[in-house]
C-alpha cells in the first residue's frame, strides 16, 4: 500500500495508487488530437473512449484530407465557403468603388462652396478698399489718378482654391 509520502500516492483515490497505465492526462490526450488534425477540426465524436485515436469531425471530414465525405452532387461545404467569401469580396470591393464616388462628389461641392466663399471675400475686400480710397480721394487731396492707382495697386486678385 502507498503512503502519503510515496510517489505512487494519489490524494484523491488513497486506496488505489498513482500509476501512468490508470491516469490519462487530459491535456496529452488534446495535444495528440491536435497533432492528429492540423486544421483545428471542431467539435469531435471519439471512438471507444478518451484515449481512442479513431477520431473524426462531426459532420464529414477535414477539406484536403482522405476523410473528406462529399455530398451526392459533388458539392462540399468547403466550396460553398469559398464562393461566399468571394462574393464577400466582391461586394466590398463594390462598396468601397461606391463610396469613393460618394467621397469625390463631396470633396467638388466643398471646393464649389471654398471658391464662392473666397469670391464674396475678396469683393468685400475690394469693395470696402474702394469705399476707403474715394473718402481719401474727397477728404484727404489725393487726385483721382492716384486713387485709381492705389486702388489698382492694393486691389485682391480673383483667385480659385
């Protein structure tokens, strides 16, 4: 019989001792499925008990492997999910077409507004620079020639953003 100090000791069944041939690791038993399927498989139905290597995914096979089972048309699920994602595809590429568009038609009405908003600016500029230059020309001696100078001097140009 072990002790509670032999290393055959199992705390948890104290009448039957610790051996390798009555314990199954239940984390060597996933590494070994997961060796056994490199694509990740999913949910499992085993074979004749925890240490079974009859291991196969539920519903058909692994896609590229011999346990493959196709449907009666020759159609698989894997296919379908590729189709899927290419239509995916697709349709993001077209939405992403579309909204650049979108985002052009915004950016030339913002350009439409800009450039009217400056136009109004810089005739309020020159406007007001004209009013300023005939109340010198009235109030401050300056003749008429040198007024239209001035004004043809420091007037703002049309510009276009």
């Amino acid at each position: 019989m072990a002790t509670d100090r032999s290393p055959d000791y199992n705390p948890y069944v104290p009448s039957q001792p610790w051996t390798p041939s009555t314990f199954t690791d239940p984390m060597t038993t996933a590494a070994t499925n997961a060796a056994a399927d490199p694509w990740g498989g999913g949910l499992r139905t085993q074979g004749s008990g925890i240490g079974s290597t009859d291991i196969k995914p539920i519903g058909g096979g692994v896609p590229g492997t011999d346990n493959q089972e196709p449907s009666e048309w020759g159609f698989n699920i894997g296919t379908l999910g590729l189709a899927l994602k290419g239509l995916g595809t697709i349709g993001g590429l077209w939405q992403a077409y579309e909204q650049s568009k979108n985002q052009r038609a915004a950016l030339e009405m913002q350009r439409k507004a800009t450039n009217i908003n400056l136009a109004n600016q810089i005739m309020a500029y020159n406007t007001k620079l004209e009013d300023r230059t005939a109340n010198r020309v009235l109030a401050g001696g300056w003749s008429q020639d040198k007024g239209d100078t001035w004004v043809a001097d420091h007037r703002l140009k049309d510009a276009k953003v």
